[in-house]
C-alpha cells in the first residue's frame, strides 16, 4: 500500500503553496513538493494501486499541469522531469491511446483526435525525460536525437543502472508516438535511437522493473517490420520472461501477444486463450499492478466481446459456446 506519511506530506506542501503568491513560492517548498511528487510513492504510487480508471483519468490532468507548474520553478530538476515525462507517456497510452482504439467505425473522427493528441503528449513526455537524461550526462540528448551506430552507442554506454528509468521512458515514449502514426516518416527514421535506448537499458539490467522492458519488447519485436529489427519469436521469447518474472501477476504481457502476434496472424485460437488469460489474472494479488491490470483486462474484455470486428470468421451458437462468450 501507499505510504501515508509521502502523502500527507503532499497535503501539507500543497496546502502552503495554494497560500503563497506565485512570485513569492519559495524554492525549498517546490523542491520538497518536487520530491514527493517524484517518487515511487508520491503521485505516481498512488495512480498505480487505484481500481477505478476514470477516477484517474480526471485527475491526472491536474497532476500533469502540477509537474509543469513545478518545472516552471524548477527547471532542472532531473527526477522532476523525469517524473512529468513518465506521467504524460502513461496518461498518453491509458486514457487517450488505447480508450481511442476501442471506440466504434462511427466514431472515427473522435478516435482520431485522441490518437492525434497521445502523439503530442507521446513526444512531449519523451522530450522531458530525454531532457532529463542530458542533464545526468550532458551532450547525450544531442547524441541520442543526432546520431545512430558506434557514436550513439559510445554516449549510451555510459549511462549507469542508477538511470535505466530514464532511457526507459524516452524510448517508450518515443515507440508510442510512432505507433500512434507509422506513417511519420521522420519518427520511423529515428526509431534505431529508441531501439538503442531500450537496448542499453537491457544491458543494464534486462529484468528491472519486474519486466517492464521485456514487455516492452514484446510490442516492439511484434510490431516492428522484419527488415527493421521485428521479430515474432523475440516477441515471444520476451513474453515469457515476462510472465516468469512477474508470477503471472501481469495482464499486460497476454494482451500485448494477443495484439501484437495473434490477431495480425488471424489466429482467433490463441487470440482468445491469451485475452481469456490476462482476465484471469487475480488483480486483487498484485496491488502495485492494480490500475493497469484493470485497464488491461477491460481491454481484453473489450476485444472479446468484439471478436468480429477483427476476424473474419462467423459466429454461431456452437462458436459462442467453445469461447465461453
């Protein structure tokens, strides 16, 4: 569970800016409600163990405009930026991304503004985190945004274990906006600087994060062209790790197979053991995974329930019955 005393100390911090004047915020305070809000069991931590998706999708809103505020004071405060990039990336995936994927034929101009705008804020937390980086190991944002081969591999190499987050972060913002338009062939010529950001962060420490670049990898391996690094048995591969470093706690990994290998396969089969799978994942067990398994299993939920919109198959009572529909 979350920790009262981090969150009582946000109430507090909170309390004496909302009585302070803009130019009379004092720098100590900022500071203090910068490190609250940084880390793992500031904002972050207590977003993370909620059941109620919508709760958080109207609050997060305020939260992201509070890393900006504080940004505003304190600009370079690597933790700080680190912290705003990961939280506009995870707002940009769970509620405007995936939520857009989900929405009707109908209702294609509204699924295009969303996907339109988790693109912005994609780029936009990726470009705090990277931020963020350079000003760990500075001329690396140069490196990274310029070059590819030995002398991008030269500046990631000496970033240490201690920061693995923030290569993290910038490559999987950077693989979300372009999955948000593949077309964006500027974002598709850059994407051997994101893969060697997640490269290096494997290196570093394959299993961090209890898998969290393993299922990365299982996305990217999966979406990725052949000719461009893709590769189904990788995906798979890192899908089960994944599930072995995090007990089966995880929805996540079962979906994202299910997306990215059965369905462009149209193997209906496994599409729906993999989804049936991510739901019977005990998200009660596992409470720091607890508002991603919901909205990973409402997903999965989602594309059962609307299998025929991307199999090309008929369905008939007999068919309803074997997939327990």
């Amino acid at each position: 569970m979350v920790g009262r005393r981090p969150l009582f100390e946000l109430v507090v911090i909170l309390a004496l800016l909302g009585g302070a004047s803009a130019c009379s915020i004092n720098r100590l305070a900022v500071r203090a409600l910068s490190d609250v809000l940084s880390s793992e069991e500031g904002a972050a931590g207590a977003f993370a163990q909620d059941n109620d998706p919508e709760l958080v999708a109207q609050a997060l809103p305020f939260t992201l405009k509070l890393y900006d505020t504080l940004l505003e004071q304190d600009p370079d405060n690597p933790a700080l930026l680190r912290a705003a990039g990961s939280a506009y990336i995870s707002y940009a995936n769970a509620f405007l991304q995936t939520p857009a994927s989900m929405l009707p034929p109908q209702e294609y101009q509204r699924r295009e503004d969303k996907v339109r705008r988790a693109k912005n804020l994609y780029l936009r937390g990726r470009d705090m985190v990277l931020r963020a980086l350079d000003l760990r190991y500075p001329g690396i944002e140069t490196a990274v945004r310029a070059t590819q081969g030995d002398a991008l591999q030269a500046a990631l190499g000496e970033v240490k274990a201690e920061h693995i987050a923030y290569l993290y972060w910038t490559a999987a913002g950077w693989m979300g906006a372009l999955s948000t338009d593949p077309l964006d062939l500027r974002l598709a010529m850059s994407i051997g600087q994101a893969a060697a950001l997640m490269d290096r962060a494997y290196e570093l420490q394959p299993d961090w994060d209890n898998g969290a670049i393993h299922e990365f990898y299982i996305s990217y391996y999966a979406s990725v062209p052949e000719g461009m690094g893709g590769d189904r048995d990788k995906a798979r591969d890192h899908f089960a790790r994944a599930l072995q470093i995090s007990g089966g706690a995880k929805a996540g990994p079962y979906v994202e197979l299910a997306l990215g290998i059965a369905l462009p396969q149209q193997d209906l089969d496994e599409f729906v053991s993999l989804m049936q799978r991510a739901l019977e994942v005990d998200i009660d067990a596992a409470p720091r995974y607890l508002l991603v398994n919901t909205i990973k299993q409402r997903q999965a939920r989602w594309y059962l329930e609307n299998l025929e919109r991307f199999f090309l198959i008929g369905f008939d009572e007999d068919d309803d019955e074997e997939y327990d529909l």
